[in-house]
C-alpha cells in the first residue's frame, strides 16, 4: 500500500531517480500569472519564443474541448481565450512531457498522449458533474495521476515487462507488481514529481492513493478526504472512458472500482453511460484519440 509515505525515507526512495525539476519556461509563466495583474501580452510572448509550446497551445484552443467557431491563428488571442488558468496548466502540462528524455523502456509519446487525452476528460467530466471540482484541478490530476511511469521506465530496461506481467495480472495492483519488482512503484515517484513541482496537496494525495483500492474513497468525512475522493474518481472515470475510446473497450481496473466509484460522486450507471456518451461525442473528431 503507499496511502502512507515516511517523509524521513524520502532520499532513500529516490536515491537514484531523475525527478525533474521545474523548467525554467514553466517558472516564468507560473510567476507572470502569480502577479496582481498578471500581463497576458507577456505570457503570450513567452510561449510564442518557444515553437513546440506554441503548436500545442493553438492544438489545445482549437480543439473539440473548447469549441471555437473558428480556427484560431494567433498565440495571444488564444492565451485571451484560455484564460490564465489553462494556460497555466498547458505550460505545465508541455514542460512536464518535455522534462523525462532520453531512453525508455516504454514510448513516451504514447504515454503522453494518453495522459493528455485524460486530463482534457477529466476537466470536462468536472464541467458536467456538481462536485465543486475546478476543471483547471482535475486536468492537472489527469496529466501528473501517472506520471512516475515514465520516470520508472528511464531508470529499469525491464519496465515494459512489469507493465505486460501488470496487464496480466488484472486482480493485482501495478503498484504491488512495481514494489516486488524495484521495491517503490510509480504512485510514490508521482507524489515526490508533484510536490517537487508545486501541485496542490489534495493532487498529491490523489497521485499516491489512486491505486489503493482497499482505502480507496473510505474518507473520513471531512472536506479535504472528501474533494481527494472526488478528484480520484474523476480520473478513474477519465481513464475508463478515454480507454474506450482508444481500444473499445473498458479499462482493466474499471470492473473492480466502478461500483464504489459511481457511488464516490452519485451517479448510477445509467447517469455514467450517459456522461460517457456525451464525452465520446465531443472526442468524436479529436485526432489525438484515434
């Protein structure tokens, strides 16, 4: 289980793990944005210095998930468009998919693209549901929720492997297969990544939960176990839904946690069906789900 961690062992589970740190670009939009009266002409202009940041920007704008009427061409219209909030979360989202190189066990631009394609789910499943859960926050659940993935396949030549015995093993949890196998798992690796980045506590703690079914939305009733709960399961839905989008079919994990999942946010599995349709139609012309 890793719904626990010992912040004194910290060093000792990362000894020898490359945590990125915050790129400088992601610095220098978060603190534009963290000013009273932050300059959107600026941020704009930082993002237009990069070209990679800049084309995933205007992909994100002009994308089914936000509905333009028409193509938008320029970096500052679209960062008007945006707003300060999404913007900051594409920046994030660009220099953390930027931040692991180098050789990898398993293809990161697949990893990424399912991550993106989650996190943008997420924040729309937070428009439609009353949970009191900020878009802006379940999207960066959605992008960061896995990101001790990749970390864990720079480091392990072995790691596809763990993965396929994860895949076959369905009634087990990855992080018990990673823990025999490496002695952490990527829940632990993605709590540090988020904390070393900044993230909200209640994402850090959804990042280290999110595969302890045996604790899994056993809140204890206050607002703070509850909104984690809530931003878990949001994610557990996202998943579930981009997978089925993706390869037609469900999720592993999902026959083990969509009882109590639907029950976390208060939907039946009519209401579940119904939300899922409605977010396949929106992706319906979304290419980077195809």
């Amino acid at each position: 289980m890793t719904s626990e961690l010992d912040e004194s062992k910290m060093d000792e589970v990362l000894k020898g793990y490359n945590i990125p740190p915050q790129p400088k670009i992601m610095i220098e939009v978060m603190n534009e944005s963290a000013k009273p009266e932050p300059s959107l002409v600026l941020i704009a202009d930082t993002i237009s210095g990069d070209v990679g940041l800049a084309s995933a920007v205007l992909k994100t704008i002009n994308s089914p998930f936000f509905g333009m009427r028409r193509e938008i061409e320029s970096i500052n219209q679209a960062v008007m468009l945006l707003g300060l909030r999404n913007v900051a979360n594409l920046v994030t989202g660009y220099a953390m998919r930027n931040s692991i190189k180098g050789k990898c066990a398993i293809s990161l631009e697949r990893f990424w693209d399912t991550a993106s394609d989650v996190a943008n789910i997420s924040a729309a499943i937070s428009r439609k549901l009353t949970l009191n859960i900020k878009p802006d926050e379940a999207y960066m659940l959605g992008l960061f929720i896995d990101c001790g993935i990749p970390i864990l396949a720079t480091k392990f030549e072995d790691y596809k492997k763990v993965l396929i015995e994860g895949n076959a093993e369905p009634d087990r949890e990855m992080t018990e297969i990673e823990d025999q196998h490496y002695n952490t798992n990527h829940a632990v690796i993605g709590y540090y990544t988020s904390r070393s980045w900044g993230l909200s506590e209640s994402i850090r703690q959804a990042i280290l939960r999110h595969h302890d079914i045996e604790t899994l939305y056993q809140n204890d009733g206050d607002s703070e176990s509850m909104h984690r709960d809530n931003l878990i399961a949001i994610q557990k839905m996202a998943e579930n839904i981009a997978h089925t989008s993706r390869h037609l079919s469900e999720h592993l994990e999902w026959d083990r946690v969509k009882e109590m999942t639907l029950d976390c946010v208060g939907l039946n599995e009519t209401e579940y069906e119904d939300l899922k349709e409605d977010i396949h139609e929106l992706l319906q012309n979304n290419q980077s789900l195809k």
